[in-house]
C-alpha cells in the first residue's frame, strides 16, 4: 500500500503540473467564428468631429477609415490624400485566445492627428488607437464581457461593465463600460468614444460628441459618413491576421517605419501654421505602449493575458497559456526594441 500511496502522489503531482501550465480548462461551448465573436462585441463608436480650420478638410480628418483607404500602402502620404481618398468606414480586429479567455483587440485609424492653432502642440500623419475587450469563456457561445483598456494618445484606461467580478488592481478603474443596443443587430455592445483632432479613445460619455460627430455601428459593410454630423453609419470589420492585411505587413518599409510604428511624413502641409509636424508618430496595435505601467509595449495586444492581471484583480482562474495568438513570433523583437528604441507617441 506504501508504493501505490507514493505511485499516486508522484501522478497526482505530474497531472498538477500539466494543468498548471495549460490553464484552466474551457468550459464546453457552441463553436463561433472568430469573426462573429468580434463582430458581437465590437463597439458602438461615437466619434467627436470638428469641422473647422484648415487641417479639419470640413470634418473628413476625423472620420475612420482604412491605412489603405487611398488605394495604396504608403504611410508617408496619407495626410497629403485625406481630401481626396475613401472614407468607407473600418476598423480591424484581433481575437487572442486562451483556454479562459479570448481577448479581442480593436483598432480605429484616421490619416491626420490635427491641431488647428500654432501654440506647442504637434499634429502628425497616420493616428492609430483602440482598445482591449477581455471576455471570459463562460460555455456560453459569446461568453462574458469582463473589462476593457482603451488606448488614449500614450495612456491606457481601464473600464468594466456593470456587474462585472473584475475590479482594481495594480491600475484603479478608470469608469464603468456602458452598453447600447444597435439597430443592425440584436445585439447589446460596448460603448466607445473618439475624441476629434487627436483621436484619444475613452469609454462613452468619458469622451462624447460635442456639437457635430458621427456615430459608428460595428457590421460587416463600410460606410461613408453623409456629412459630419451622421448618427447612423455602419463600420466594416477586417481581421489584423487576414491574408495580406496589416499584420502581413508589419515589415513593410512604405507603410511602417519599425515594428509597430508607422512610417509617416512632414508633406502635404502637416505642421503648416502650428506648432510642428511629428514624423514616424503613430503606432499600430503591437506598438501600443504606457510607459508608465508595467506591460511593455506592444504588449495590450500581444500578450494581453499578462497586461489584465496586471491591471485588475480578477477573483476566477486566468490562464496565461494561449491556445491562438499570430503576435507571439514577434514577443522577443518587440521586448528587444522596446529597450533599445525611443517610444512613439501617438
């Protein structure tokens, strides 16, 4: 009886140890594609627009769009054709998954980061900011919204919904995520907020529309906005891993000046009658970065697992072993630039 007691205890030890390192087990589901789980819980996005000056081109600066929405894939001219290029509305998504969470990451991107006076303030070409939706995987097909960190200029903010179990942790929460029903689905969504000129993201009513803005339901068309007050456009979804797409193309020296950053001019007029024209100033999701807190850059969106126990107290298990995640061929490039390289600031 000894040596099976001992036998028992070495396999009870053994099986400890494996399911230490996948994670908790996810609860049994209903499959949904990635796409539909970010279609689900993709935000409602109200977006603040200002009409005036010259760098405003009667709004257009602050409408969303795609980084190719003038039809090619230079980051160094798209401040020169925000006039003239679609503005078909889209964001891009990424789903990370571990066996307890999935954790999607939204990006909304406008060609001009604008000022409209010349007192120490910098505009730049390319603006690039999101957030972070964590949801837990309940078995459930949608699962659970637990929180959300939104990317505002080079600060992150922390949000949960109401009843939601996450509370405070290493960063206080910032507010309560609200929710809104849209009327392209059945659905209710988080609610965001876009600031206009420098695009700074909050969650809705932290920023709001002040006069003019356009408000933006998640769907699987692209919109163009009627004018620059339209409350009712609907925004098209397009997967950062999709073939060819962004990911694809973070190595692309005409769009991205380094991992994360993209490659932006002083042409076109960008710094005429302000302050200064920033260069190479806007970052990509795996660029993200709040110097002062603990994830590295980059790091919202390619090891969000860490970023969130890092951010709230979260009374169930997290895993931290992911089971999908295209950014983790790029963790030791991003860490390494991190230490070697200057920060954008977006």
């Amino acid at each position: 009886m000894r040596g099976r007691s001992r036998i028992a205890l070495v396999i009870a030890r053994v099986l400890a140890g494996v399911l230490a390192g996948v994670g908790p087990a996810a609860p049994a589901h209903a499959a949904v594609s990635r796409e539909q789980l970010a279609l689900r819980w993709a935000p409602i996005h109200y977006q603040d627009v200002d009409a005036t000056g010259d760098h405003a081109l009667g709004g257009r600066s602050d409408y969303i769009t795609a980084y190719d929405f003038d039809g090619d894939l230079s980051g160094r001219n798209n401040w020169d054709r925000t006039g003239a290029g679609s503005m078909a509305a889209t964001a891009y998504y990424s789903v990370v998954e571990t066996s307890s969470h999935w954790y999607l990451t939204y990006f909304f991107y406008h060609p001009r980061d604008w000022v409209d006076h010349p007192f120490f303030e910098t505009e730049h070409e390319n603006d690039g900011e999101g957030l972070l939706l964590t949801v837990e995987r309940d078995g459930s097909d949608y699962g659970l919204l637990r929180s959300a960190v939104t990317v505002a200029h080079s600060d992150f903010y922390s949000y949960t919904p109401v009843g939601s179990t996450w509370s405070s942790g290493r960063e206080s929460v910032d507010g309560t995520l609200q929710t809104q029903s849209s009327p392209h689905d059945s659905f209710q969504h988080p609610v965001t907020a876009q600031e206009a000129k420098g695009h700074g993201l909050k969650a809705y009513p932290q920023y709001n529309i002040n006069g003019d803005g356009i408000v933006y339901y998640p769907s699987t068309v692209a919109e163009a906005p009627a004018n620059g007050d339209d409350r009712d456009v609907r925004y098209q979804l397009v997967d950062i891993f999709a073939p060819g797409g962004l990911w694809a193309q973070r190595t692309n020296t005409a769009l991205f000046a380094s991992l994360g950053t993209f490659a932006g001019d002083t042409s076109g007029g960008c710094g005429q009658g302000t302050y200064s024209c920033g260069t190479n100033s806007a970052n990509s999701p795996w660029g993200w970065d709040d110097g002062n807190d603990v994830p590295a850059r980059g790091e919202l969106a390619s090891d969000p697992a860490r970023l969130v126990t890092e951010y709230f107290t979260i009374p169930a298990a997290v895993s931290r072993t992911y089971t999908y995640n295209p950014y983790r061929s790029e963790l030791a490039e991003l860490a390494r630039l991190d230490k070697v390289a200057p920060r954008p600031e977006d």
